[in-house]
C-alpha cells in the first residue's frame, strides 16, 4: 500500500465520520427543537452537508467513474430537494399557524397575504 492509498483513506474516512456525526445531529435536532421552523432548518442544513461528506468519501474510497457519476447524482439530487420541501414546510406551518409570529425578524408573508384561518373563506392555494 502506497502512500496515497494511505491518504485517500483517512480523507474519505474523515469525511464518512463527520457527514454520518452532521446527520446524527440533524436527527437529534428534529426531536428535541420545539417549533416547526427550528425543527426545518435542523432537518435541512446538517442533513444536506452531512450526506454531501458521506457522498464525497464514498467517491473518494470507491474510485469509479460509473459510480462518482451516480454519487453526484445523488448529490445533486439532495441539494435540489432539501431547500424546496424546507420552503413548502415553513409555508404551510406558516398558513396554519404552527409559527410563532412573536419569534420572526422578518414577516414577509404578512405583507403580501395575511394568513388564512380556518373558516373564514381566504383561499389557502398559492
């Protein structure tokens, strides 16, 4: 075993260790934050980075080019899906009022659209 082979190794091992820890800590996080937005963005951020280390170690320790292509697929995938279910989520936790209104910075959607209640004939659609 050369000396590369050495260091690939303790790369791609690193980079499985931390993407499977940031993972782990995406899961704690939906159990123990208490609103939806807190529990979104513990769901999205570690999650996408830590499946992104995992992908890049098993590309690294794997080294094939039919399976770098499909690892970037998966990838690629990943950060295309996380951001956009994260968006519908906050949304519709938004419309039914499971966020605390007190709690945000910045109320985007009170200025364009007051939120529906249930009952009183808004139209919840986009």
């Amino acid at each position: 075993m050369n000396d590369v082979d050495s260091v690939a190794d303790v790369v791609a091992m690193a980079c499985l260790l931390l993407g499977a820890f940031l993972c782990l800590t995406a899961g704690v996080g939906l159990l123990r934050f208490r609103d939806v937005l807190s529990r979104m963005h513990a769901g999205t951020k570690p999650q996408a980075v830590g499946v992104l280390l995992i992908m890049t170690g098993a590309a690294i320790r794997l080294e094939g080019s039919s399976v770098t292509w499909m690892l970037l697929l998966v990838a690629l995938f990943q950060l295309l899906t996380a951001p956009v279910s994260a968006h519908l989520v906050s949304r519709i936790a938004y419309r039914r009022r499971h966020v605390r209104r007190d709690r945000l910075l910045v109320d985007e959607l009170a200025v364009t659209r007051p939120a529906a209640t249930p009952g009183d004939g808004t139209p919840t659609g986009p």
